[in-house]
C-alpha cells in the first residue's frame, strides 16, 4: 500500500541550511530568473544601457516555455530573437503568499523588480510585476500561467541596448493529487528522522544559480529511500546533488492503522537558494 505525501527541505549557502517554507496552503513557492541578452552587434560607439519601454509578455506553448532548464531557455531566448549572446543574472526562489509584494533580485542597482501573487489555485497562478529603473515604474504587467509551467516579462530597446527578460515560474500545487489504495486515506506519513544537506555544486554556486529540484522518492517499511526519480530538474549538478543527498536520507516507516510499516509515495521538494 503507498500513499502520496509531500516533504519540502532548503539548502542554501547560509548556516543554516534548512530553512522551514511556508506551507503549500500559503501561497505558491515561485522560481525567478533574471537574464540579460545581448545584440549580436552593437553599433559603432554605442552604449548598452538598459532602459524598459514596455512589457514583451511571453505565455501559452512557445518554445521558451517549453525549454526543459535555464540554459536551454537562454539558448532558445538567443535563436529566438538573434542575439549574440544571453546570460543568468539573478536567480531566487521564494515561496509567494497572495497580497505580499517581494522583491526580485535584478543585477543593477538602478533596476528594481517587485512581484505579488495576486491570486492562486491548484492549477495557476496570477502576479503582478512591476518593474522599475531610477526610481520610476516603467512597467506593471499582469500575468496568469499555469502552475509548473513558465512564463517570460521581458523588454526590449533598439540595436545597441540588452534585452531583459524576467522568467516566472508557479511550481506545482504540493497538494496530493491522489491517495489510492483500501484505507491509504489512514496511513500515518514518514517522519523525516535523519537528513544530509545537499552539497552545492561549484558550478552552480560561481554561476548564481538558484533552482528547485522535485523528486518524487518511494519510502520503504525500513524507512530508507529506495527510489528517487526527479520530476522537476536543475542544470549545473543540481538534480544529481538534491538526489544524492535525499538517497541517504531515513524516516520513520510510514504506517497503516494497524500499525504496521508499509511502503509510501513521497515528493520532495529541495529547493538551492544563495544569499
């Protein structure tokens, strides 16, 4: 018999590395990126200076949503709109609760990125963004996606200037989706007894890659980990790394209402944040 949980755990570059998240019930934990594109050839004598004139929204099934990571994405933002080259600037993940604006890490001091959830439910998502340069909103779209999707606010400003792009990404409700199975509904969950911290790759740590990774892992009557398939994954060791370390994780055998130890469904969520 299994059912289907949730776990979450952070790892980031602070002392204390697993910090508690707010509950799935609160909001929607949301992944952001920041990339910057530059123009294949800039002018003679020009000078990149970034302004934001308006929105360039990007939703619904276009191949920027569907790249399966960032730097995929940044390679098919580069095809799409032929620049020379598109690079990660910030990079967070933060768990949104609906009316609280929070401020999205932007690579110049000049630009400040604000985002609210709006709204929310299992299936999407709703924020706000504002987005604004020397002290003045240039920008306030509103987008709606759906959860585990992407979408993509960006701008543009003539040959010689970088594109923008801001990527938002709603995970998945953690909701359970379904617990199957004759009296699955009163098997009591794994407790988490004992935990390794994910290492945070070099790679990723140098780049300022922050991400998230889901794994859904299979929880033996032991309480060891004896399955781990990642269903939302990360470049730079990431997914490998969240893997590794949840492998050697233990928990109390989850249990039926006779008490006995029974095989469970989990997922957890590890998110890689840096500060």
């Amino acid at each position: 018999m299994k059912a289907a949980l949730l776990a979450v755990a952070a790892v980031s570059t602070a002392a204390c590395p697993f910090a508690a998240l707010a509950g799935e019930g609160d909001g929607v934990f949301t992944v952001f990126r920041v990339l910057v594109g530059s123009p294949a050839a800039a002018e003679a004598g020009g000078a990149s200076v970034l302004t934001v004139p308006g929105p360039v929204v990007m939703l619904g099934k276009s191949p920027e949503e569907e790249a399966k990571d960032i730097l995929d994405l940044m390679g098919k933002l580069k095809d799409s709109y032929r620049l020379g080259d598109v690079s990660l600037a910030a990079s967070s993940a933060k768990m949104l609760t609906a009316g609280v604006e929070v401020e999205v890490p932007a690579f110049d001091r000049d630009l400040r990125i604000r985002a609210t959830l709006l709204a929310f439910n299992a299936t999407q998502a709703t924020y706000g963004v504002s987005i604004s340069e020397g002290g003045k909103v240039v920008s306030e779209p509103k987008v709606t996606m759906n959860r585990g999707m992407r979408g993509i606010v960006g701008s543009r400003d003539g040959a010689a200037a970088p594109y923008f792009f801001l990527v938002v990404e709603p995970l998945r409700s953690a909701t359970p989706a379904h617990v199957s199975g004759q009296g699955a509904s009163e098997i009591a969950p794994p407790k988490l007894l004992g935990r390794v911290t994910p290492a945070y790759p070099e790679a990723a740590r140098k780049a300022r890659l922050a991400g998230v990774v889901l794994l859904d892992c299979e929880i033996g009557p032991d309480g060891a980990v004896r399955r781990v398939t990642p269903v939302r994954e990360e470049p730079m060791g990431l997914t490998e790394a969240a893997a590794a370390a949840v492998r050697q994780w233990r928990y109390e055998p989850p249990r039926d209402a006779a008490g006995k130890a029974v095989s469970a469904e989990i997922t957890v969520t590890v998110a890689f944040q840096l500060q």
